[in-house]
C-alpha cells in the first residue's frame, strides 16, 4: 500500500526558498513545507493545506517539480514536490495538528538564499542543496507535469 506525502517549494521575489525548521529529539532538520496527504484529497491540494498550517501562508500551486518514490523495508512511499507561489496570509510558525502541544516539532520558518540552504547542517531532501537552484537557472522549474484524471 502506497503512503503519499508532499512538500512545496516557494520562492520569494529574490529567489530565495521558504524553509521551515523541524527539530526532534534525535536531530534538527530543515526542510520545506509539507506533510502527508489526508483521506479524500489531492496531492495539490495537501500541498496547499500543510503550507498554510506550517508557515500561515496562503499559496497557488504552480506545477509538480519532483515525484520522489521509496520502496524499502519501510513501505511503499511517495512525495510530490510542487512549486507554490504565495497568494496571502501572514508568515506565522504553525504546528503540527495531529500532534498535542508538548509534541511539536516546528521550530523556525524563514526564507533562505542559495549560499544559506548550501550551508545547512541537516537538510532534508539533500537535493535541495544544489538540484532546485540548477532547474531554476535553466528555467526547467516551470514545467508542470502535474495532472489529475477525471472522474
């Protein structure tokens, strides 16, 4: 059975990444917005649903970036990466609803330049390092390969 994630990239207008801090009792990771895709609803959908609880803001989903699959002695597991641009709200850190309030693993939501991503300890996904900053000098982040089938 496949477990179906996203995570959303937004950029602001000097190209920098909004990235949020998650920090657990074992280690501190930085990565973008996101989460896993609730019962009865789109992975674009998800996407615009966990940025607004994480960081307040408000997005329009742009296009699928990556689908990033794992089949592992974990599972079966899939994340779609979306491009979002932001369309209001307030950046505000948000929290995690399925966890209680002494359970919250959200510590910082910022944007980030190229030099600070590449300079981050603990990033998850690695690509984000170089990868995302390729596609966006190629132009190549504008592709939407994203596509629901009719019902």
């Amino acid at each position: 059975m496949w477990t179906g994630g996203v995570r959303v990239i937004v950029l602001d207008e000097e190209n920098r990444i909004l990235m949020v801090k998650h920090e657990h009792p074992e280690r501190t990771v930085w990565m973008v917005p996101g989460g896993g895709i609730e019962e009865g609803e789109s992975s674009a959908q998800a996407a615009v649903r966990e940025v607004l609880e994480e960081t307040g803001l408000q997005v329009e989903i742009g296009g699928l970036i990556w689908h990033v699959e794992e089949v592992s002695e974990r599972g079966q597991r899939f994340v779609n990466f979306f491009r979002a641009t932001v369309t209001g709200g307030q950046m505000k850190l948000g929290h995690d609803p399925e966890l209680g309030d002494s359970e919250q693993v959200l510590a910082d939501i910022r944007f980030m330049s190229r030099e600070e991503v590449a300079a981050l300890e603990n990033l998850y996904p690695e690509f984000l390092r170089h990868e995302l900053w390729q596609h966006l000098e190629q132009g190549s982040i504008d592709y939407d390969a994203f596509r629901m089938r009719d019902q």
